[in-house]
C-alpha cells in the first residue's frame, strides 16, 4: 500500500491528512489552543490514581491536565499495589471525547516521582501518525498537491455520492450515526439488480466516511431492501471486506430483513466534527477564527508588499483579540507586521474576508 502523512502548518493549527493510494482516509487536527490541555493517544504519564472504582473494575487517574483517566483493569482485575494515591506509569490506548476523559493502559516502565508529569511524548502532529503508520512518509500538503480544506469541507457535508450513481446520507445522532443509501429514485422500477449493486457499491465508501470522519460507537446502515439472503450476504461481504483496510476495530452484524446493518467502530480520539463544531452542529468560533488567520496568511503569501486588514464579525473579532494563543506574535514572524484586524458589525456570524489596508 502507498501511505503518505500529507501536512500543512498554520498560524493556530497544524492539520495532516492520511493518503492511501492517492485517497484521502483520515484527517488530523493539532490545535494551539489544546496545547497543555489534552493528552493524545501513545503519550506515557506517570500519573497519580485519584480513585478506585470496584463496581468498575477500573481506577481514574491524574494525569496533570485534562480530565482524569480511565485506566480498566481487565480480566485479571486489580494490579497488586495498586490503590488511591498510588503513583503509575499509564500510556493514552483512546483520547478523551465528548465528556468521557481518556482511557488507559498500564504501561511497564521504571519510573519515579511525586506529581503527575508527562514522561514521552511525540512532539507535533506528524509523529504521533508516523508512530501509528511508521512505512508512511510524512509529506507537505501543498508541495504534493493535496487540499486538505476541500478534504474537510467534504467530510463535513451530509450527503456523499456513491460512485456509479446513487447518495449517502450520514446524520450523527446522540446515540448514534445513521447512514442511508438513498438511490436518488433510480430503483423505483429498476428491480432487484439495481438495489443489489447500489448496495454494493456503496460499501467502499461507507467504510471510508467512517474512517474520515473518525466515526466510533454504534453506527446503522439502512440498504436499500433486498428479499433474498444471498444478495443480503454479498452486501454484507462487501461491507467487511471494505473496512479491513481501517486499524480500527469493528463488529459488524449480519443485515436484518430490513435491509438494516448495525456495527460498532471502536474509538480512538474526536470525530472530526467534535473538534470543528460547537452546539447545533455549528463551526465554532474557533474553527471560524482559524479559518480567517489561513486566509490571511495565504493572501499575505499571494501579495508580499501589501498592508492587509483581516475584517471579520464581532464574534470572530473578539476571540482573536482576546490572543490566548498568541497568534499575531506567530503571525508577524511569518508575514510581517503589516497586517490589521477590523470587527464588523451586523454580518453573518462566519463573514471573514481579508483586504488590503487604504
């Protein structure tokens, strides 16, 4: 298989790309502003057992930033010596999402202290996901010709096209990811035929949006219906043998007469839409922010000269004069000092554009 890292750094944010074969399967996000603040998947900490949860069989565990860890104990139950206030050398197996905090593993290692402290770590983004990919090469972005934008805004629709004709549909719900094959009424009078291939060829591209997206838990697929068991089975084969290309674990059930296949992908961090979105399914301001400071960038790349002024809605506005990041430090080292930010008023909540200064 050909795997790249394909990356691309900015003022705010670092964003890297899994290409496999010349197709985009993953996307990865390394925020400033989540620097210090989450732990990511591989770190090892020693960290300090806050409690011990019997009818768990499990421990939550200071780890000196972010929430506290859940650390299973497993089948063979609790470690000897093992008990509140106890220091431990754990390594990050799942990144915190939603409001559940990170998961744990033990991890065999000689190490002493008093205070939770990070011990090994990758330094950016590319090492964490050549650890997890080490044949991978780590590429930039732009050099190989890959938009990771137009990557993101894709992954984000609700609606995909299945190649040969035919849509998904993938509506997140609380409980869990709906994905429907919706055959743009093509098989109203097609017959059995059509709704088998449509089915078929949908498969593909289901296991890859799952992947993209960094969808986990509980996901449900409604097929377009089928009477026979054999065609039931070639879609479910087609199904398996298209997510065995994910690293990610998956349990897949057999298609019920309803044309429905439940599975459950395991998780390993956010989906892409926790860390873009606010409430509502919403970008948030953040996100937004970050997108006015790429803009501004590439126009100061595109016009080396000339005085800009970023001009934004007031909620944009004030989150970047707020500067928690230091972003305007980061960006005069990058393009100069020859750049202003301008609040307006009574636009829409995303208007950002970046012009020059009069």
């Amino acid at each position: 298989m050909n795997r790249h890292i394909a990356v691309e750094e900015w003022v705010g944010e670092t964003r890297a790309a899994i290409v496999e074969n010349g197709q985009i399967v993953e996307l990865h996000f390394d925020r400033w502003s989540e620097q210090g603040q989450r732990v990511f998947a591989g770190e090892l900490f020693l960290g300090r057992v806050k409690k011990v949860e019997g009818a768990l069989n499990a421990a939550f565990v200071d780890l000196g930033r972010g929430e506290p860890g859940f650390l299973p104990f497993g089948k063979a139950g609790r470690p000897s010596g093992l008990h509140e206030g106890a220091a431990i050398p754990v390594r990050v197996t799942r990144e915190a999402f939603a409001e559940k905090g990170p998961t744990l593993a033990l991890a065999e290692r000689d190490v002493s202290g008093d205070a939770p402290q990070l011990i090994e770590a990758d330094a950016n983004l590319a090492e964490r996901l050549l650890r997890r990919y080490p044949e991978a090469e780590a590429i930039w972005a732009d050099e190989a010709g890959i938009d990771i934008s137009a990557a993101i805004e894709a992954a984000m629709t609700s609606r995909i096209p299945i190649p040969g004709g035919g849509v998904l549909i993938i509506e997140p719900t609380s409980a869990l990811t709906a994905i429907d094959i919706d055959s743009a009424g093509r098989t109203a009078n097609a017959g059995r035929k059509l709704a088998l291939d449509l089915n078929v060829a949908a498969m593909p591209e289901i296991a890859r949006q799952l992947r993209l997206r960094g969808i986990g838990g509980n996901v449900v697929v409604d097929c377009l219906h089928l009477r026979s068991q054999p065609d039931r089975k070639a879609v479910e084969g087609a199904l398996k043998r298209a997510l065995k290309a994910d690293p990610a674990r998956i349990d897949v059930l057999p298609m019920s007469p309803f044309g429905l296949i439940e599975l459950v992908r395991q998780r390993t961090g956010r989906s892409i839409a926790e860390v873009l979105n606010a409430g509502q399914g919403q970008a948030s301001t953040e996100t937004l922010a970050l997108t006015a400071l790429r803009g501004l960038e590439k126009e100061a790349v595109a016009n080396r000269a000339t005085q800009l002024v970023l001009r934004t809605s007031a909620e944009i506005a004030l989150w970047l004069e707020v500067d928690a990041m230091g972003w305007r430090g980061a960006m005069t080292d990058r393009i100069g000092p020859r750049f202003a930010l301008e609040s307006r008023q009574d636009v829409l909540r995303d208007f950002m554009e970046v012009v020059a200064a009069r």
